[in-house]
C-alpha cells in the first residue's frame, strides 16, 4: 500500500472544505493545509479532521502549492483545491490503486467544473486534465503567482485516471464574480512585470475581445443565462486585469 499525502491550500473556504475532506477519506494518509490567514472557521474544520495546518501569507498559487509539498511526509502527493472533491468513482478507483502501489509517477484527472450546481460543457468550462497525483520526487510546482503548473522531466509519462475531479467553481454568481475579480488583481500584477500593454483603449478591447470569445468560441451564448454570466465575469475581470496593470506600470515609471 502507497503512502498518500493530500494538499490543499485554504482563504475562507468554510463552507468547502468539509466536501473535499470528506472526499480525501480512504484515499489520503496525512491532508496537509497550507491557510492563508483565513478569517472564517476554514482552520478549525480542518483540524477538527486531523490535518495539519500551517498558516502562510498568500505568495502565489504556485509558491504556496509548492510549499505545501514541502511539508508532505509520503512520497506521493495529491493536490487538491479546498473548493474541489473526488467524485464517487475517482475515489474508489485511488483506493483500488494505492492498495495495489503506484506503478507510474504521475496521474492525470479529469476536472469538472460545476457553477450554481450545474455541470459545465462550454463556456469557458468544459472538462480538462491535470496532473494531480504525482511522486514529489519527479515534480515541482513552478512559483507562478496564477496559471501555476507542475514540471516534471520529460520522460514522465503521465497516465490518466478513471473518475472526475469535481470543481466546484461557485454556488452563485456573486462569489463567481469575486473570485474573478480577485484572481484579476494577480493577473495585473503578471502583466505588468511582461510590460503588456495597458493603456486605456487596450483595456476596454482585450475585455471586449474576452466577452466575444466566451460567447462565441466558447460556447457561452449555448448555455442561457449561465452563459451570459460567465461572459460577463470574464469580460469584468479582463478589464480590472488590465486596468491593475496600467496603475502598477505607472507607479513604477514615476518612481
């Protein structure tokens, strides 16, 4: 039997985390906690589990991943987010695979993202793959502060597992629009340290430009209301992302 280690990174997620949790058990022998400084019950619902909490000031998605692999006592690693769950069948087929042992260093998940209850197919939202499982010893989180990814030698293989990561995005349009307008903040930041450019009609197009394309290539305008929402998210967040940009460009040149 494998050794597991589960990692999550935690702000507010009271009202997620017991899901994930719940999902990790049979599966994870050790969930390590990475807390940024939450002000909610987040930390006290994972210590009522018996993980192990430490508590960091955000650094980035990739650096604060990476950090929590650090703490990890089992060679295999499972990265999840406190607002995802192992649906049914993922976990039983992690069961399956950790009582036999591991044969490959790295595994894939397919993720389902879920808005308001409803499984995504378009919109900007239709199921990928990730890496997720992967042995420590082959892999390091890059220290991106958003669009993080493993990385791993060349001749890893990754292999895809049978089961569905469920992502739960949000529970109503409100928390979708703060956690894109959040995650805007450090995309400006990334845009600015590239020197993109952000000046005023720039902004206004690439948000545009965003819109159009959920609606479109994406398939937003496919999916109702739902679809106008997420368009809408996407086209506010593009804008603030930019708009972050331009006020971080200019306060460096008048330095």
């Amino acid at each position: 039997m494998t050794f597991v280690t589960a990692t999550i990174i935690t702000r507010n997620e009271a009202r997620n985390i017991e899901r994930c949790l719940n999902s990790l058990i049979g599966v994870a022998d050790e969930i390590i906690v990475v807390d940024s400084l939450s002000t909610d019950a987040t930390v006290d619902i994972c210590r009522r589990y018996g993980c192990k909490v430490t508590e960091r000031a955000f650094t980035g998605y990739g650096s604060q991943r990476q950090y929590a692999v650090g703490l990890a006592n089992g060679s295999y690693v499972l990265s999840i987010d406190a607002d995802e769950a192992l649906s049914p069948e993922l976990r039983d087929t992690l069961m399956k695979m950790k009582e036999r042992g591991f044969t490959h260093r790295m595994y894939r998940f397919r993720i389902v993202n879920y808005v308001c209850g409803r499984p995504m197919l378009r919109s900007g939202m239709k199921p990928y793959s990730e890496i997720r499982l992967f042995d420590r010893r082959y892999a390091n989180w890059n220290l991106l502060d958003v669009g993080e990814r493993l990385t791993y030698p060349g001749g890893v293989q990754p292999v895809m597992v049978e089961g569905n990561l469920l992502h739960y995005r949000c529970s109503d349009f409100d928390e979708l629009d703060y956690k894109e307008l959040r995650h805007a903040e450090m995309r400006g930041r990334v845009l600015a340290a590239a020197g993109i450019d952000a000046t005023a009609p720039m902004c206004w197009l690439r948000a545009a430009s965003a819109y159009v394309k959920c609606h479109l290539r994406d398939g937003a305008i496919l999916d109702g209301h739902a679809g106008r929402r997420i368009a809408r998210a996407r086209y506010l967040s593009t804008l603030a992302a930019y708009r972050a940009a331009r006020k971080i460009s200019k306060e460096g040149s008048d330095r």
